[in-house]
C-alpha cells in the first residue's frame, strides 16, 4: 500500500499505446471519459492486452452516465462484466453504488465484490458523492478494497486537497488513496506535498485532437451539445510521462 504510482484514465486503444510508453504503471480502462466514463468493450481489453504486455489492467465498471443508484437490472449487468472481465485477465475493477440517502450500499458492494472474487478492487469517485467521507473508507476497507479514487469530495485535487489530507491520513495505509480529477504535471508536487498521497489518477491530456474530417457539418450534434464532433480527447505521450517522473520520484 501506498507506494508511488500512476494510473493512467484511458478510454481508447490510442490513449493506453501513449500512457504506457509514457510510464503508466497501471491503467483505468473506460469507454466515454466525456460523460466520466463508462464500462469499456471486452475487444479494446484484449487489443490493449496484446500491445501494452504486462500491463496492469483495472476496468471501469459502470453501464450508464448518471447517479450511482442502480436497479436490479444494472447490478446483474455490472456483476456478469464483473466476471467477464475477471475471466479475461483484468488486474481488478473500479467500482461503486450508492443509497438514495447518499450512504455506501453495502449489500451490492458486497455483491459485485464477491463476482471480483480476490482481484483488486478500487472504488471510484462514488466516494466523493457520499454524505460522511469518513464513514464511507471505514466502509471500503471492511469491504476489502484496494484503492479509493477521489478528489477529496471537490471539483479537483487542489480544490480538494484537504479532505484529501484528513482521508489519506486516517486511511494510514489500510488502504490506497489515489488522487484523481484535474491532476496535471503543474500540481502533483503540490497535492503530495500538502496530503502525503503518492498514487495519482490522470488522463495526462496535453489539450484536444482536431478531427481529420474536412467536410463539417456544423448544424448537428450527434450527442452534447457542449462537445464538438471534431475534438478527440486523447492522452499525450510526453504529457503523460512528465506526470510519472513526478510520481515515480516520492
């Protein structure tokens, strides 16, 4: 537990080639970072598997855009990828649920927990949308997770790095703390510095790919209205690899 590392939030075959040259130590595999991700296709897992070799592998599991209050329809979905992804290999999951009270919900914590079956488990940013922080990592430890991802219940790590501080402090090495949200090469030093983390979550994104289309059609959007259809979010290879000389320097 606590050992300098860099998780690298990739949602593309693209992004995990440049995080892995750029010196990830592990990946958080997701589908669709633009609305915070969602549970990726089992064929972009097995193409990262066979480019980026002996890389550890953590896959999001989350099946919609939204709250962390899921159906009984949602958690038998999350619990089959769950397996699916245990039987392909993955390192471990990311996972979380909620109550509408905004507590932990044990019960299919436990459940998804048990179809993990011993691989990592990391609960994701779930954490940061509960009502008593410290409650919830007493509840994640007795659960037997891994790592909790979280900006210390802010917008991002700086903004959160408070929290960040007392969380990481009262963890005291039970549990793995990583810092993630708006983590930058600029600010990493600063988040350690104050908190005392040492593991970090980051897309390591210099800015937007212009799309190679031509032709535009400027009068359609094909989903928010906020994004345009000719941006590519992507991680930058030297990018990514200035934020793990940072890391892997603690």
């Amino acid at each position: 537990m606590n050992k300098p590392l860099i998780e690298a939030c990739v949602d593309s075959y693209q992004s995990c080639v440049n995080a892995w040259k750029g010196g990830a130590d592990r990946f958080e595999l997701c589908a669709h970072l633009a609305i915070g991700g969602c549970t990726p296709s089992h064929i972009v897992f097995r193409q990262v598997q066979e480019a980026c070799e002996g890389m550890k592998i953590n896959v999001l599991i989350r099946p919609r855009f939204g709250d962390f209050l899921y159906t009984e329809k949602e958690m038998e979905l999350m619990c089959e990828e769950i397996k699916m992804f245990k039987d392909l290999g993955a390192n471990g999951v990311v996972i979380g649920a909620l109550t509408p009270d905004g507590d932990l919900d044990m019960e299919k914590m436990k459940r998804m927990m048990d179809c993990a079956g011993g691989i990592d488990v990391t609960l994701h940013r779930a954490f940061d949308m509960t009502r008593d922080p410290m409650a919830t990592l007493e509840q994640a430890i007795e659960l037997g997770c891994t790592t909790i991802l979280t900006s210390g219940q802010q917008s991002d790590v700086v903004a959160g790095k408070e929290l960040l501080k007392e969380v990481y402090a009262k963890a005291a090495g039970r549990i793995d703390i990583m810092a993630g949200c708006g983590v930058k090469k600029w600010n990493i030093q600063e988040v350690h510095d104050y908190t005392g983390i040492v593991v970090f979550h980051t897309t390591g994104r210099k800015g937007v790919i212009d799309s190679g289309m031509k032709y535009r059609k400027s009068t359609v959007s094909m989903g928010l209205p906020s994004l345009s259809e000719y941006e590519i979010w992507q991680t930058d290879e030297q990018e990514f690899r200035e934020c793990a000389e940072i890391v892997h320097a603690f």
